[in-house]
C-alpha cells in the first residue's frame, strides 16, 4: 500500500506523460508496494484535478471484459477510468495523431442511461431497465505508462481512456439481442478484427452491471445521461499517422475516426 504523498506523486506522474505524449516507466516499478486500491485512488486523482481544470464528467468505460482483451494485456480481470469532455470526438473525426502516445482503437457497445444505476446488486435486468439506448462506438485507448503493464499501471492510468467516438443507429436495449451484435473493424480497406457483442462477459449489458456493482462500493452512481462504454469484443488495433480506422455494425451502423 502507498502512502498519501506517493499517490500524489503518481498522479503527478501521469499527468506529465500525457501532458509531454512520452509513456512514463510503470508506477508498478517506480512503486513496488503499489495495490489496486492504490491505483484507483491515483485514478482519482488525475480526474479530480482535470475537473478541477474545468473539464466534465460524461461517464465511464468498462476495460478487459473479454478473453481477447485480457489475453492481450495480460491482464486477467476488467477494470473501469472516467470519461471526461474533452475525450468525445465527432463521427468521422480527423484527430491528430500527435495528441497520444501511443493510441490505439477498440469497437464496442455504448450504454447511454435514462436512469441511475447504483450497486451493489446490479443485474442485467437492471441495466436493461436504465439504459435509453445503445449506439456503436469507437473507443481510443492510449498508454501513459510503458509496457508490459499490470493491472494497478492500467486502473491507475484511468483504464488507458482517451477518446470516444459515437455513430451509426441509436437503439432502445430491448430493440435487438445485444448479444449478437457484431462488428467488422477496418483499418483503411482491411479487416482487421471482427468480433461479437457476447465476448463481453455473456453480454455486453454485464460489463455495465459489473461496472455499478464495482464504483456502488464507493458511493458513486452511474448518472442519467451519461455514457457508458460496456468494453471492447476483439482485440485492439494500432493507429498510425494516416490510419482511418471504420467499425461495421452492420444493421446498426458505422462509425469511423481518421489519424492525422
């Protein structure tokens, strides 16, 4: 466990490496004694201060729901960051390449809530019953600490969060089996990685109810109209300077972002 000044100075860590693009040696060396508690607390931190900045809270994302994502973090349980403002880019967004360190994207479901939810004993149905509606999205994911990672680098690095992308067709939760919801990811004109909705957790509204049970332990409440992003169903893709990356919901759409 860490003491209060080294959660600060992990925080202070962090928020330089984003601030300079350049990953920071792993707060996991840096601080051996580190513990998930202490990570989401340093994730805390970091938020803290960038609302205290001026930025907003829209929400949350759900990491490392699926085998395909743990399998390649090796990292063997999911984990949550906050989603602020200044992350939510438009459809079809030229983003400069520049802005991260080393990004890279991830299709997934997005939960958009009509009503709160508050753990713990959060179940599917509940979720089902709370969200407005789901709509396809592209999530970017970046690394403000080197790799390999465990698991307190990626909680305390505020789940790798970096940008969210929404498009294609809004739908209400009981519109279509969310389970079978499935998408093709292109970087430019190749397939790079399809994958279904299931691969997360069963169903991708379990990644919102693991999500409400975990933050629910500490007070917090996932808040009508925020954005909830329930994790990714395949594995990431690199992003490279010049790199459009498109993800083909099919029946429910498509959304895309371009690296500049």
């Amino acid at each position: 466990m860490l003491t209060d000044k080294e959660r600060l100075q992990a925080a202070d860590i962090l928020m330089e490496a984003e601030r300079t693009r350049k990953p920071a040696l792993q707060l996991s060396k840096t601080f051996p004694n580190i513990e998930v508690e202490d990570s989401y607390a340093i994730q805390s931190e970091v938020t803290r201060r960038k609302i205290a900045k001026g930025r907003k809270l829209i929400g949350h994302k759900v990491g490392l729901t699926s085998k395909a994502m743990q399998q390649s973090s090796q990292i063997d349980e999911p984990d949550y960051g906050h989603l602020l403002d200044d992350m939510m880019l438009a459809d079809g967004a030229k983003v400069p390449h520049a802005n991260y360190c080393v990004p890279r994207v991830e299709p997934e479901l997005a939960f958009v809530l009509g009503s709160p939810l508050k753990g713990p004993g959060i179940g599917l149905l509940d979720v089902l019953r709370a969200t407005e509606y789901v709509v396809p999205a592209i999530e970017i994911i970046d690394a403000r600490v080197q790799n390999p990672r465990k698991i307190m680098d990626t909680v305390a690095d505020n789940g790798a969060a970096a940008g969210i992308i929404l498009g294609g067709r809004p739908v209400k939760p009981t519109e279509v089996d969310l389970r079978w919801v499935g998408a093709v990811f292109y970087r430019n004109s190749e397939i790079e990685e399809t994958g279904l909705a299931a691969g997360v957790l069963g169903h991708p509204a379990m990644g919102i109810a693991w999500l409400a049970n975990k933050v629910g332990r500490f007070g917090t409440v996932l808040e009508p109209g925020h954005i909830m992003l329930s994790g990714s169903f395949t594995r990431p893709v690199w992003a490279d300077k010049g790199d459009t990356l498109h993800a083909d919901f099919g029946p429910l759409g498509a959304v895309a972002v371009q690296f500049t």
